[in-house]
C-alpha cells in the first residue's frame, strides 16, 4: 500500500501532524509512505516506520512547489493521498483514496491535534509522536551522559514577540534547578536554531557555566528530539522545539502569550502552558498590533507565575508515573 502524506512547512505545525501520521501507521501494517514536508520540518520523518521517502518541499514564487511535488509524484497509483495543506494535489494525482484538510468551522474551538483527526473521525484524537533512530539516540547520549537531571531549555523562536526576556528565562533555570529546587542540582541544556544563537547567548550567559550544556545550532532536529528524551523537563517558547520536546514525552512547559494556546499549546498528558496575564487576545487586538513587530510580548508573564506552572506540571507527571 501507497500512501502520500502531505504535511506543513512549519516545524511545529509538521509535528502537530504526526499523530495522525501514527495513526496511519499503525493502521496500514507494511505500508510504504512517501511525506512533503518543508526542508526544515524534513529531518524528522526519516524514521516513520515504512517511510520510502521524504521530499523537503521548498517554497517556490507562484506556487511552482506543488508542481514539483506533483511531477515527483505523478507517475504513481496512490491507495491513499492525504494532503493536510489543503491544496488541489490530491485531486491531480491517480488515487484511490483522498482525504484534503479543509479550513476547520469548527476553528476557533478546537486545537490543531483535534482538527487533523476530525479528517479520520478520530476520537480521542492520537497524540503527536516521533520516531528516533539509534545513530540519534547515540549521539544524544553523548551529548548528555547519565548523570544529574537536565533542565532542556529553548529560549529562542521564529518570532520576536513570542520571545520571554532572556534574564526571565536564566532565572527561571536557576530556581528550577538550585538546592530547593525540583530539579536540585540539575544541568541545564540549552537549544535554538544557528540563526538564533544571538538571542540565545543572553541566556547562555547568565548560567552557570559549569552546568550549562550548549547546544544552541549545534545539533540537528532528529537530535534533538533524542536529547530531549534524555531530559527530565523542557520549558520553551511556543516554537516547533516546544512541540518535539511534548511529542517525545518530556514534560514540557510552553510558555505562551501572543499565540493562541487553545490551538497550538504543546500538545498530551504531560504537557502545560504558562500564559501572560494579557490574554493572546488582547494582546493581537490591540489598535497597534502589528504582526511585522519587533517589540516583545511577554512580559506579562512573571518568573513566579512560569515557575509554580513547572512545579505543578512536575507533580502532575509524577503522580501520572505512580
């Protein structure tokens, strides 16, 4: 069996999508799969069970993308084509099957898990997960050896406002980890993008040295996802790591404010969000609001507030672990 899945160009949207993408799996035994992805998001489908191929799918000025998917594709019977960015491929290809995401009615409600699987009527829909390879695995473990917890950190995202004050951030990991803290004495990982080591570097340099771990544009997506693994908390920006770190099964805390965490919030049992006191809505509503913005807009979100959100969230997982 042959199956096309058509996913985002974005990080965390891309893996938002892999739950239903496990469903697939687990559903279709021996399936081959062939995912289109964005270049970014591509690395971290190389190891879906059955994964023939996975075509980064840049894009091009006038859409010419969808026709080089389309050449790459056409000369192939699909039993399934599952396109969950809503474009007229699946229609332009030989199918049996065609399941294309339509813009959700429903939207305002729901959370972007709950609407990918309102394409199969899945209910309760299947939670975002990850495959990692063992050549991933053995490099996180060099990375990060047995030894003190890890506190796993993303402090940077693609965009400025969603970006917590780095000095906010360094507290916050120091609290979390000083002698009275959940993760007491723990090391702390710090994760970005290469294009976001100038914001991660005023974080990195109000740690402790000598329990910092520097990952930032060092790693690529796979492993981190596989470090992550290795954590016992991440705490992060609302950015596609956030969604890697939830997906493994890390207890991740996503801290939010000018995005909506009724739909994008880190997604299953071990996950929560910290918020800004300004609600996302007022925060975009406001008469100024300017998407193009550079100004932050998190500081409505104090290190008290993110911190008895990360204690309540490491309660919650341990009693989830009893």
């Amino acid at each position: 069996m042959n199956i096309l899945f058509v996913t985002s160009n974005r990080i965390g949207d891309a893996v938002l999508s892999t739950g239903l993408l496990s469903h697939l799996v687990a559903t279709h035994p021996g399936a081959r799969f062939t995912v289109a992805c964005g270049p970014l998001p591509a690395p971290l489908f190389a190891a879906v069970p059955g994964a023939e191929r996975v075509i980064g799918l840049a894009k091009q000025p006038f859409a010419l993308h969808w026709l080089r998917l389309w050449a790459a594709c056409a000369l192939r019977v699909w039993d399934m084509v599952v396109d969950l960015r809503g474009s007229g491929l699946a229609w332009c290809l030989l199918a049996r099957e065609r399941r294309v995401l339509r813009p959700d009615r429903a939207g305002s409600r729901r959370h972007r898990v709950e609407s990918l699987a309102a394409l199969f009527a899945l209910d309760p829909p299947p939670g975002p997960t990850l495959w990692i390879a063992p050549e991933h695995a053995a490099k996180a473990a060099t990375l990060i050896p047995a030894g003190p917890p890890v506190l796993a950190i993303g402090p940077t995202a693609n965009w400025l406002p969603k970006v917590w004050p780095a000095d906010r951030f360094a507290e916050l990991a120091c609290r979390l980890t000083s002698p009275d803290g959940i993760l007491a004495g723990g090391r702390i990982a710090v994760f970005g993008a290469p294009d976001e080591r100038a914001l991660a570097e005023k974080v990195l340099a109000a740690l402790p040295a000598e329990r910092t771990l520097d990952l930032v544009g060092r790693i690529d997506l796979p492993t981190a996802a596989a470090c992550f693994r290795r954590a016992a908390l991440y705490v992060g920006n609302d950015s596609g790591l956030t969604h890697i770190a939830a997906a493994v099964g890390t207890p991740t805390l996503g801290l939010f404010g000018p995005s909506p965490p009724a739909h994008y919030a880190p997604w299953g049992a071990r996950a929560a969000v910290a918020a800004t006191t300004i609600p996302y809505e007022r925060l975009v509503g406001a008469p100024d609001f300017d998407h193009r913005a550079t100004a932050n807009l998190m500081g409505a979100l104090s290190v008290d507030a993110a911190e008895a959100a990360a204690r309540d969230l490491w309660r919650r997982c341990a009693g989830l672990a009893a």
